[in-house]
C-alpha cells in the first residue's frame, strides 16, 4: 500500500485549475510511489465549493493559515497572485511541508531569498513551476545540447508574445496592478524564457533592459470605469551568459495576433534548434553533419517512445496539450517527496531567476548594462 | 446531489487508456447532470488489476457477458479489436445499457446493422466513437460550412497517413489479421477520413477504390518469427457526394516518415479550410470576401472561448492535445443519456461509414465504381 | 565564336513571355556552346511589335508557315494553345529545325504521336515544356530516389489546385475551350502531375478518373456576356505504375485559396519527400535511417551549390523564382542541339503524358479502370 | 526612340552578378522612359573579359577612374567592397553622373556624409542598393503600415541569421576584413534591417548594441593558413523610435542552419505583419478586426495583379526570386534618372542607416544607450 500524500492547493483560478488536474492525474499516467490526495483547496472567491467539487478537492478553507498549519497536510501548492507567495511559502515551509509555488517565484528578489532560506531550514522539498522545462520538446533540445550534439552554444533568442491586453476596453486582472503581480512582461512572461535560458544555455552574467506599459489604463466594457495598468506591457531585454553566450530577448503581451507565442532558438557550432510553445509538441532541429544535399531544419514531433515523459502518454504522433506539463511537474514533484531527492526547478532556481529579474528592472532604470 | 452512472469499459489497452482518461476527467471540465462512477474494467490481459488502478476503476473483471449483464452497470465502452464489437453491443443493448463503441462500428455491414437494429429495439443511447468530429477546429471547419461561409462546397480532399506499419521487422498486432481487425488502411484509418466527410459535406453517393497490403509479412525483432499481415496497408479511393462534391482520399499506415497525418481540405465556391490532425489546435481558413491584398489562408489558432469546448480549458493559446476529443465526446456520450436524445455520432452514423467501406472494399475486387 | 542558333517563338502570350525571358537568358547564367539569337516573333495579335521588342526580339512575323520555313531560322519554340501544336510543330520538323513546343504536347494522343513521327524523321532536337522537371528541388526529389535513399518507391500523390477559375464572374479566356485548349484540369494542369509521376516514379500502368466542370459558363463583368465553358475545371483521379507503385491525384482550377498549389509527396520504404510549387526552393525530405529523437521530415533549402543548376545563379538561401525553371530549360534544349544529344523531357514523354490523359478521359466516360 | 542611358558597373562579382541582370532585364519588364545600354564593365581580378560577356557587358575597362570620367557613361553601380565606396561615388558625383552604390553606403558616417554632399553638390541622382524594400511583401506590409490597417505601431523585431562564417575551415573572403568590408554583422546584415525599420517604422531615437567575433580566424582548407577575422560576426542591439517604437534586433552570420533568414515582425495596435526573406513572396498578416472565429495570421502569397511590381511578372501564385528585387531598384533608379525625381533609398537614406551603425558601434565600447 502505497503513502499517501495530502495535497492542499491556494488559489483555485486558471493556474489552479491546472494544478488541480495534474494532481488529479499525475499517479493515473506515471508511476508513483505514493498515492497523492486531493485534500484541501483554498480561496477566498464565491463558489469555491462548486470549484472544489468540480476540480475534485475533499474540503475547502478560506484562511490559508490554517491550511499550512494542519497536521494534515504534507504538501502545499501556491496558486496566488506573486504577492502572496512569500508569506505563504513561508509558512509552509516552517510547518515542515513541502511546497510547490507559481512563478516568478516572488515579486522581489528578497522575497525570493527569505523563501529559499526557509525551505532550506525546513529542508523540504521545493519547486516553482517553471512548467515549460517539463513539455518533452523541450527536454529534447536539451538533451541535444548536453550530449553536445549542437557544438558550443552561441546564441539563446527568447521571444515571448501575447495578445490578450493589447486592447484598451476590457476587464482589469490583478496582472495589471504591479504591487499585486510584481510584473508583467518581464516578471510574468520573461520569467518563463529566462529560466529556460538557464536551463537550457548556463547562468547569466550581465542584462541591458528596457521595458513599458504600452496600455496605460484600462476602460471597463460594461461599467466604462478607468483603470491604471502599472505593470509593464513589454520589454526588450539582451544579455550574456557566463558561458560566452550572447542573448536576445522580447517579451510583450500586447502583440497583436501572438496568441501564447512562446518561441526560443538556440544556435550551436554544430547545429541549431528552434521551439515555440503554440506548437508545443515539435522541435526544430538542424544538424551540420547531415549530407549536404538534404541539410535543413527538421520537424521532429517529439511524440515518439524515445522522447521524455511521451511513453506514459499515447502513440506517436497523438500530441499532447498545454496542461501536460504540469502533470510532469507534479510527476517530478512526487518523486522528488517520496524519494527524498530535490530536483529542479527548486526555489534555488527561482532565486536565480527573480536575480535576472531584479537587474533586468534596474538596467531600465539606469540605462545601464547591469552586472548579474 | 446528482444521479450516479456506473460505467464498464471492456479492452484496456491503448483505447481503454484513452476512453478511461476521458470517464474519469469529463465531470472535471464539463457541467454534468450525472455523476460518472468508473465501476468496472473488463480485460483478459495479465496485469488487468494493475492498470484497473492506474486508470482508475474500482473493480476488474474477465468474462464481459458478465459485466453487459451486470445490474449495476449503467452504460458500457467497448474498446476490444472489431471482431467483438457486434456480440457486445448486442447483448449491452439487450441488458438495456448505453453504449459506446470504438470505430469502426464493426467488421462487416451486416454486422453493424444488426447492432443498429439492437439499440434501437432496446432505446439505449449509442455513440460510435469518432472522436476527430470532437475536435474543436474541425467543429469549426462544420460551423464555417454550416454557415455558409465557404459557399457550396465543391471538393472534399482527405489524406489520413502513418509509418509504424511500415518496416518488415516488427511486432506483430492484431491490427494486422484481417479477421480481427476487420481492416487497416481502409476500416481502421479510412473509417475516420469517410466519417468526416459525411461530417463536413453529406452523404456519399457513389465510389472506386484500390488498396493492396504493402508489406507482407513481419518478422519478430527477437523471434525471427514471420506471420503474414492479412489486412490493408494502403488504399486509395474516389468518391461522389449526392450533393455533387467530389472526393478523393489517400489512407496509408505504410508512410514513411508519417506519424499521425490526417488531414483534409473542404473547397467551396466562397473559401476553403485546410485542418491536419498533428496540428490539431489549427485551422486553415480561405474566405474570398478579404480585402484583395491581404487575401490568404489564416493560420487561426482554435483555442479561443468563441471555439467549441475551449472554455472549459484553458486561455486562448494553451493548446489541447489529442485525448481531449475523448473528453468531448463522452461530456456528449453523458449528456445523451441524462437528457435522454440521442446525438452523432450514433451507431446509425457507424452503419453509414461501414456501408462506405464496404462498397470500397467490393470496388477492389470488382475494378467498379459502386453505388453507395 | 561560337555558332550562332538562330531562335524563333510562336505564341507572345504569358508562355512566350516566359520562354523569351528564357531564351534571352540562358547565355547570361549557363555556359552554352552556342550563340543563341532572338530573331522572330510571331503572333497575330494588335501590339506585336511592341511585344517584340519588350520581350527583346528582332523582328515580328505574323504568318506562323513563313517562320517555320525561314532558313534563317534553327529552332522555333511553339507556345500557342493545344490545337495549333500539331500543325505547327510537324510542318517545323519537315523544314529540318528543332522544336520546343509548350505542354501538353497535343489535343489528343493521335496529333502527339504524329507530332514525334515528324520530329523522329527529321532527326531534329525535340523537347516538351515540362518545366517542373527543372526545379531544382524536383531534381533533387529524382536523386534521392535514384541513388535508392527513399528505398523502394510506395506511393505517389500529387494534387495541382488553383482558384483562378473559381468565380462565375470574369473573363472567358482561351482556356475555356475546349476546343482550342484539350482540356483544362486533367490536360493542362493534369499533364504536369502526370509528367512529375513519370519522371519520379515511372511508366503508368492503369487509371481511373473522374472529372467535371464545376463552373459551366462565365459571365463577362462589363458586357453580362454568358459563354460556356466546356473544358473540365476539376478531376480526380489514381493510377498504378508498372513498378508497383500506387498514385492518387487531384487538380483543380476552382479550388478557392490555393493559387499555384503543386505538389507531390513520395513515400519509399526508407524515406520521402514532399514539394509544393508556392515554395519551389524548398523539399521536405524524411530519412528513415537519422537518430530516432531526432527524425522528422528536413525543411531543406534547395539553394545550396551540390543542387543542380543552383552554383550557376546565387549563394545559399538566395531563391529563385518561377521563371527559371524556363532558364533551365533552354539551358538544356541549346546543350542538346549544339550537342546533338537528345535528353529529357521529349516529344516521346509528351506522347506518354498525352497516352495517359487519353486514359483518364476514356475512364471518366466508361467509368472503368483503363489500361494505359 | 527612346534616349539612351549608358551605364557602367564596377565590382563585377556576386553583386556585380546581379546588378548586371537586373540592368539587362528591367526594360524588358518595366516600362522606362529609357533604354540602359550596358556599356562598361570595370574591374581587376582575372577574367574580366569572359565575365563582361556573360553579363552581357560591351566593354571592360581595369581604371575606375577613367570609366567614372568617361563622357559616354550616364550613371554608374559601384558594388565594390565598401572601404572603395567613397572614392569612387564622389569621383563619380564630380563627373556629373548618376550612382547607384551598395549598402552599407560607406565604412563610416563621415564617408558616408561626405558621399552625400557630393550627390548633393552635382545634383545627380543617387541611389544606396537596399534592394530588400523591393520585395513587394515588404511593400505591402508598409501600404498595410501606411494605410493605418495596423493601427499605432508598438514593436518592430528584425533578425537577420545566416551560417555562411559559422565554421573555422574555410575560405578567406573580403567580408572577414573589417578594414576593407566596414564590418560583418552590424554593417553588412544589419544596415539592410536597419533600414527596413527606417522603411517602416520611422526614424530612431536611441540605440544599446553589443556584438562580437564568435569565430576568430579562418583556417585555408587547402593551405591551412590562419588568418583572423576582424569583422564582427554576431550582433545583438536594441532601440526605440522616435515616434515611441521599441525595436529588437539579432543578426549573425554564425547561425547554423540558417541560409538568409531575415525576418522582421510589426506589430501594431490593430494588427501584425512578419516576413520572412526565405520565404520572399509572403507575407503573414494579422488584423484584429476578422470575425473572431477564423482570426489568425493570414498567408499572403504576395504575387497577385494588386501587388506592387507583380502584373510586370506573371500570373498570381507564379514566384519571383532574390534577383527581382534589384531589377525592381534599377526600374526605380532608372525612373528617378528619366523623370529627374529623386526617390529612395537615397544617400540620405543610406547615411541615416549609416549613423546607426556607428552609434551601435559606439554603443558596444561604451555599453551605454546612444542617441542617434
């Protein structure tokens, strides 16, 4: 009979959701040695019954501390707004359980590191979700650039481009209040391309940034009331990587036509790969030592038995969605638990992180190239 | 409190998988009036009490006349190979349970239309499951028809193509005896192409077919053993709509290179759209009213809240993958039974598209076009 | 010096604009043992000398027999509709002078094999339009499957869509007719596809076809002129190749969206590849025999100098357009008269295409399979 | 009888290669007021002679002095290597005759505004060789920008990647000699996506670079000689416009796999535009104000009669390639010479972009934003 592990979850929106069906699934794909049970989920909104119900949580609670603090509970995933996560990891980490947290993994890179102290005190097991380390086509560009099958890295490109706030009539989200989000293009979207950097090119060694809000306010559809946006809408970033690597980056959620165009390229002196999140189930891949004739970029459906996590999935070619990644990370999360072994991405990572993020604002700033 | 349905499914292999997925995950995205309750998991495989709990059901049986005559039961899914299709329906429709079946609805026409006359003697609600007509670019490409907006229709193009049956060294499925499987290239593949287009432009009217089995034989990788392929590997054929379209379609699991390519066009006097299954989440779409210079397909990303199922997913941009039709259809599987209407596809849509297939297989051998 | 070959064009139309573009050309970019010399353009229609000189001739003409009989003349290429081919090009090869004549060769199979009668007597260079030969991507699509990369050839599938005869409103051209044309979408843009099969995969077997007009008349928009088309807009059709090999085929004038939509896919047992002529420098080619986690189908860049006739024009990643594959084929008509080396594509491939087509349209009458 | 235009070219290589076609062809596909007469090719590698009768030149000339003072020569194409540029458009300015040079149209801005001054003094007309505002994608997508159908500009992102330099064994070209070429990446790349962000967005305000050497010295495949490379192979800059626009750029010709893409992305407040060079005769277009069901960005095969230059070539969805852009530029030069009208690129236009590159410079010695 297999442990089982109580799962409490704060903060049942969109992202909740996700993380509500990868625990859901996680043991009916892969291979668990324990048995995760949807607890408690947590929130302040109406009809957080209903949302319990219906994302298959046992109970619900409204005051986040007593979920952190119930004897009950071994692990805690953190599905807040960025200003929120701090206290909570916190104190989870003080009551001895293991944490999960949203990314970025703070609004400031203080935050960041008061909450990587605390797990390491604790010694629990954390995570931030940087979720996109999970989609197999990634891990496959990955694979190819350990085994060294694309040379020396030269180039990182990240472009992270989105659409849904580029209009002035719509609702406000608390994305758009800065104090609430801790960002937007950069924190909120670049976290994503900028840990993938690390993951995948090495540490970052300096960062010249500039950012704005390109859709200053807001007019309510219905009420025509007018609000402030003061996170940013866009950033241009470049940087260089410790390794040599050079990096250019555009994160922009007022990109019209971009749905969830997460793209990056990694150029190598042997071969090149080219990945963007709207296609999630390929992999660009070009190789220079491919006969001369038929060189070019191949469309690798990284849907086939070789390719991470896909064999616990379906047959070649039957692609897998967005929320998959997340039913990866909690696999890996579960293992990290009952094996006692942290993995990545840890709070560790997420400090790195919300560094890049912390100089990329102060470059803005400064107009200055900016030491990581 | 909502009323209960207890659920059998019989084959738990990849379909089971599939289907299981689907029961356990419906009530968690999608409004129900029921209640599913995975009850039992019929196999005949060792293992079966493993994979009953990694997929979720709560008990496990051998001998499926026990488990369609079982009280408890409120519906079954057949997932075995075709040549068990017809037996079990019948008798789940003769205990007066719903049913869903795999495609194709059976071997033989007369088989499926003894399983038609079955479920309607009984009144019970019967899908088959042809799961491309629940993905929501294709729901798209038949509101964009439906609406008029590509005009009358005038070509039907369909192209469905894999590669695992295409090297002599293999192992041996029963996908490859004719006498289980009912078919390859044909039933198994060309099921799914005929089925749409009876979807997407109407009835067919008449049709002409070639189709040969392209590798003879496998032979087992640790065995040496050979063991001939007795089903189709390849078939072309043309079809007549009585509605006056044209269409021709290529089915191939012989495709080297292929992996999970189908794919179809519809043309009309007014547009045209363009859908290939291993980009599932997209849509081409040709309308002739744009503004000339901007005049082109449109790459439209399906996965917007105005697009079929999408809002009980995630944002726009946040793809879906292939087991998410699976979902679909059992919401509608679901729903037909709490509300008591049937809907398509229903086995008299399964009697269609195996009158299609067997004119083609009957235009093989007669070198003739056959009225359908 | 090099000789000088004398150069006379029938027909100043959209083809004889591309063939003169060609003829100027050549010289300019291949290395040619000869001198080739734009000497007579003839025509019937208003503005030919204006033509003339455009398009860089030196003189106009506007009986055809006195351009075909002027001993100054070495060679004509004949670029009038079908039902002037015949005459023209058997009365050019009585007077001794080589010919290239625009595809499909004739109006009917009897009118080719005279026109190869004639040209076989005479003894002169004789070569058939079929340009597409020329891509260089297509060429190279011929290599892999000659030096057996691709393995044994499986099926070939070729569609050929265009939309510029979609809409009931607009002018009636010449195409219209059938008369004058032999045919629209099995003759004129069949006859390319069916070509490409011979080229790529080999001799014909047998077929079957069905085709249509799907746009009866056309209505002149400033007169409200109603005249009948009575040449097919759309055919479908399949076919087997002596060697085994099963094709499928569709073309289509009224096919709205797609406006120079050829392309071919070819599967062998180890590999294939697919063209389309919208991206002409490209082919997508799959090799069974790459690293599993890295196969997929190569975008390559045909525009590389190991590419046939690629090191004459520009460096890597330079495209060439449309009109070259005319370059390439004067390139290679020239080469075979000062050489006295008859190649590829003949009067004799004009014969087999034409044999085919007389096929496709037989079959579509008696609705069998037809022996070719 | 149309007046004569004489015309001399100097730097007879692969720009000179496609110079001369574009001055042989365009009278035959334009209408000019003009007849250019391709007088005098000049040079001083061996050959000359062989090469002038292939491009179809009537006479070589080894003194550029004495062909930019020839009386019969009207206009003059310098397409040296860019350490030649100044002299040369100068002297020829003096002489009273036309120029057409290459980009980037000099080493340094003070060349650059010093040739400009002398077109200015002579009043000639003068021309900088950025053929890629040529292509008509790129004139479409600025009539999409100027047309206000996308709306308020916001972001403007240009790539320019090619591999050509990514390997240390190989030849020895001008382009790796910063002394002779004026730089790699930034100049040679980066001055055409310069000013396509000038072409389409506006003039720039401010600009932080950083590039680099990634390859430091060739090694002679044959001799297996080291030599260094003093160009920069690899750019990184960001900058904004003066009218608000953030722009992001990359450019490198060390980007294995990539053979000339330059790609550039508009996004504005209403809609998109991204191109790409490999793929010249498209154009993607995004406009928000679709139906909301088929919305996405749009595949404009860009060769139709309402497209700029396209009537001049042939039927819709028959492709141009990289050669036509310069036959477009000498139909533009040879317009703005007949009609006495400057047009552009001129000069001016070319020490604008030319003032980038050397605040771009600046910017990576000084790592600081740069006024431009």
């Amino acid at each position: 009979m297999k442990r089982k592990i109580n799962v409490a979850l704060i903060g049942p929106k969109f992202m909740g959701k996700a993380h509500s069906n990868a625990i859901r699934s996680a043991a009916h794909f892969f291979e668990l040695d324990c048995e995760p049970v949807m607890k408690t989920l947590c929130g302040v909104s109406e009809g957080l019954e209903a949302t319990a119900k219906l994302y298959g949580w046992q109970k619900t609670e409204r005051d986040w501390h007593k979920v952190v603090s119930d004897p009950e509970i071994d692990c805690v995933a953190i599905c807040t707004p960025g200003n929120l996560h701090k206290v909570m990891a916190v104190e989870t980490a003080k009551n001895g359980k293991h944490v999960i947290c949203e990314k970025p993994l703070a609004n400031t890179l203080e935050e960041a590191e008061t909450m990587l102290s605390a797990v390491q005190e604790s010694g629990v097991i954390n995570f931030v979700n940087f979720n996109y380390r999970r989609v197999p086509a990634v891990v496959q560009a990955k694979k190819l650039i350990e085994e060294g099958r694309l040379g020396d890295i030269v180039h990182y490109r990240a472009i992270y481009q989105q659409d849904w706030a580029a209009y002035v009539t719509g609702n406000y989200v608390w994305r758009f209040d800065n104090e609430i989000s801790g960002g937007g293009a950069i924190a909120d979207m670049g976290s994503h391309v900028i840990d993938l950097g690390r993951f995948l090119v090495g540490e970052y060694d300096e960062a010249v940034c500039t950012h704005k809000t390109v859709i200053p306010y807001k007019i309510n559809p219905t009420s025509g009331e007018k609000k402030s946006v003061t996170s940013d809408d866009a950033a241009n970033f470049m940087a260089t990587f410790k390794n040599g690597v050079s990096g250019v980056f555009q994160t922009s959620r007022v990109s019209v036509g971009k749905k969830n165009w997460l793209s990056f390229e990694v150029n190598g002196t042997k071969g090149s790969v080219v990945f963007n999140l709207e296609r999630m189930n390929e992999l660009e891949v070009y190789l220079s030592d491919s006969d001369e004739d038929v060189s070019g970029f191949r469309n690798v459906i990284v849907t086939q038995p070789c390719h991470n996590y896909i064999k616990n999935w379906w047959p070649t070619g039957h692609i897998i969605g967005w929320e998959h990644t997340f039913v990866h990370q909690y696999y890996e999360f579960f293992t990290a638990i009952t094996s006692g072994v942290q993995t990545s991405p840890s709070f560790a990572d997420g400090v790195e992180t919300q560094r890049v993020i912390e100089c990329l604002l102060k470059s803005d700033k400064t107009r200055q190239w900016v030491k990581i």
